[in-house]
C-alpha cells in the first residue's frame, strides 16, 4: 500500500537510505527530510507492508527544482534490501511519474552515483525512460564520488 510519508515514519526511511546508500546520504535525508513539515509538500510517500501499515518498505518523493518550475526530481528513492525484486520499486515509480504529470511538471530527472550499489539503480531508471544527461564531478557527500543526473520529458 501507498501513502503519504509521516514524520513518525522518518527514523525507518532513514533506516532503509542507510542500508541501501551508506552513511553519507542517510546523515543527508535526516538533515533534509528531518527538517520538514510533513504535510504533503513536497510530494514524499512509502509504501508500507500490506498488514502493518507502520511498516515502512520503500520512500520516494517528487520535488520541485529550484530553478524551473517546470522540471521537478526524484527524491529519495529506495525500497529496503529485503522487499527489493517483488515490484515496489516499479510501484512507487509509476506513482511519482503520475503525480509529476499531474502538477503539470514537463520534465524530470534522477541524481545517482557511479559507485557499484547503484548500478542496479542506474539500470532501472534506462529501463523507465531516463536517458543520462552528465555527470558532476566529486558531488557525493563523501567528497568522493560523482553525481550521475538521467533525466525524461513527461
Ligand atoms: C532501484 C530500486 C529502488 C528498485 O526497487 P525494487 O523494488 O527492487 O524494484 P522492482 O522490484 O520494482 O523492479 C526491479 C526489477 O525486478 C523485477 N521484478 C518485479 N517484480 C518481481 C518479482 N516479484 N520478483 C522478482 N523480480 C521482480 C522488475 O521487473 C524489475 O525488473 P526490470 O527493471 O527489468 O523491469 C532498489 O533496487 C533500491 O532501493 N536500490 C538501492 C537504492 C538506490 O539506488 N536508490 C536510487 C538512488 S538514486
């Protein structure tokens, strides 16, 4: 099930960031997520376990970008290691991509990384229609890694 996320919600999100980016980007999503008001702005939903609603599987977000009001993100997207395979992050895709077209966004990208445990990431959005559009170099929070942005028209 699909719903929007709640502050109560954050310590398992941040939980599922660390495991499946690392230290750096969860200390990122609790300094930036942590801070929100959690009332549906930006976009941010879960899904959550079909007979535990207060289990968290997998977060994600569309978020507009400061410079265009056009184009909006994709924000912390991941499902947990465990529920990874079984169709939530597809789920949680088609649900961001609709919500997008509905704000009448007309373009959309992904920020990922070139480090191995995002690869599996990188595939599945050129699955989905995100073509790659460049790299920012020593962008990751570590200082040591880039940035790889994919983006789409909607
Ligand atoms: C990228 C990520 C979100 C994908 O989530 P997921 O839930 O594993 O994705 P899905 O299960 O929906 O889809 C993955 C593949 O499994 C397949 N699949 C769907 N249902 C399945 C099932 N029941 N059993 C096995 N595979 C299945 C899908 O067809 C899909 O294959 P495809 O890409 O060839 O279409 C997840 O791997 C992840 O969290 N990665 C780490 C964090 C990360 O990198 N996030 C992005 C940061 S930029």
């Amino acid at each position: 099930m699909i719903r929007q996320m709640l502050s109560d919600d954050l310590e398992q999100c941040e939980a599922i960031v660390r495991e499946t980016m690392g230290d750096e980007l969860a200390d990122a999503f609790a300094r930036n997520v942590g801070g929100e008001e959690f009332d549906g702005k930006p976009y941010r939903i879960v899904v959550c376990d079909k007979y535990n609603q207060s289990l968290v599987l997998g977060l994600g977000g569309v978020v507009p970008d400061e410079m265009s009001l056009e184009t909006c993100w994709v924000a912390w997207f991941a499902v947990s290691v465990s529920a990874q395979g079984s169709g939530i992050g597809d789920m949680l895709m088609r649900r961001l991509l609709e919500r997008a077209r509905c704000q009448g966004y007309k373009r959309i990208y992904v920020e990922t990384y070139d480090r191995p445990e995002f690869r599996r990431a990188r595939v599945f959005y050129d699955k989905r229609g995100f073509k790659p559009m460049g790299w920012l170099e020593g962008h990751h929070p570590s200082g040591k890694g880039s940035t790889f942005y994919m983006g789409m028209e909607l």
